[in-house]
C-alpha cells in the first residue's frame, strides 16, 4: 500500500485570540475535546467515512508508478501520503508512530501533455483512489488496519487480516510495519532513534 502540508495557522489563531470577549475564551475543558476528536469516523457496519481534511494534514511523500510485484502497470499513477499531524510529531520526538495514527494514500493519475509541460509527468485533478492505514489498538487485534476506498467520497471498507498487504508490511515495513523507507524526511529519524524493524535492517544489508 504505502511506498499526510503542515498549515500554518499561528496568525489566524492570534486574530482568533484578539477578537474574542472574556467571556468568549474556550475553556480546557472545550480545548481538551477539540484536540481528542475522532480523526477518522466509522459507521455501525464497520465501514470508515473518508477522512474530509486529509490534505491539510502532513505531507510524507510522492512515489511514481511504484508497484510491489513485478507486474508492470499501463498508466502513470502517482501515490502522495499524509499523515495526521499529532502521529508526524511524535514520531519526529520517537522515530515510532502512536496510537490513534492514521495515514492516508491518495492515488492521482499522472499526465504529460498540458499548459507548456514537454517531458516528464504532473499529477491531474482526479484522484484514481485513496487507502487509509490506521492505528487502533482498541479497535483493531493487531493494532494496524488497512481501508480501501474507491474514491474520496466513497465509504472505506475494512481489508481482512488474511489480505497480502498485513504481511506484506510486517515482512517489510521500516518502522512499525509502516514503509518508513519510502519517506525521506522520516527515515533518518528512524535510523537516529534506533527504530527500524531488525526485517528492514537485515533486507537493506543484504541489498547493499
């Protein structure tokens, strides 16, 4: 599955700050309840809504065309993940991901003709897909769960435990069964905190 911009709204919530009466100042209770909602909402029969603000969230990486079997693909895609932005800080503090963490994959058709482009590939307006890798411990038995969606409006469903991805990033994921490797600003993080997977030690030595 995997190879979520930071906004920064510092002078929006100063101005935010400024405008408000004394009796309009959020209590902690009312901030403390902002901060532990739900990123992600799930409906009765298990099915995930799509995540509405993603992209606002932290940006991780572009890959293009990849694939994780040999089976070439006839049409340019590209994969750009982002991950919530409390998951990216702690894991710049921790080089692991905590739980609650939800990352998501958003697949973008990749085009070469357009405005003065003459070589290479840019991404298009349509979003081909989205997949969604979350950590929950209370809610998943291996604390990890994969959701496909079949368009950004469309509801997520659940990929079974038996379904290749789950081993797939057990047997390679850097850190957490998560494909750190594909995520240059994290990956020396990873190396610096002490948290790659001793699987993605051994594989990179054996490839070197």
């Amino acid at each position: 599955m995997f190879p979520s911009l930071s906004i920064v709204r510092s002078a929006v919530c100063l101005v935010a700050a400024l405008s408000l009466t004394s009796t309009e100042v959020p209590s902690k209770a009312s901030v403390a309840a902002q901060k532990s909602k739900a990123l992600v909402t799930y409906k009765p029969n298990g099915e995930m809504l799509p995540p509405s603000n993603y992209r606002e969230w932290i940006y991780l990486s572009s890959g293009l065309d990849m694939s994780y079997s040999a089976n070439p693909t006839d049409m340019t895609r590209f994969d750009n993940v982002f991950v919530n932005p409390d998951a990216y800080r702690s894991f710049l503090r921790t080089g692991s991901w905590p739980d609650k963490t939800v990352m998501v994959l958003e697949e973008r058709e990749g085009r070469s003709k357009g405005s003065i482009n003459k070589q290479g590939h840019f991404q298009g307006t349509n979003v081909m897909g989205m997949e969604v890798h979350v950590k929950d411990a209370s809610r998943f038995p291996g604390q990890w769960a994969f959701f496909d969606f079949a368009s950004p409006t469309a509801n997520g469903t659940l990929f079974p435990k038996s379904a290749a991805c789950y081993s797939c990033h057990a047997a390679h994921g850097a850190v957490d069964t998560t494909f750190v490797q594909f995520y240059p600003t994290l990956l020396p993080i990873a190396r610096s905190k002490g948290t790659l997977s001793p699987e993605y030690v051994k594989e990179s030595a054996a490839k070197q």
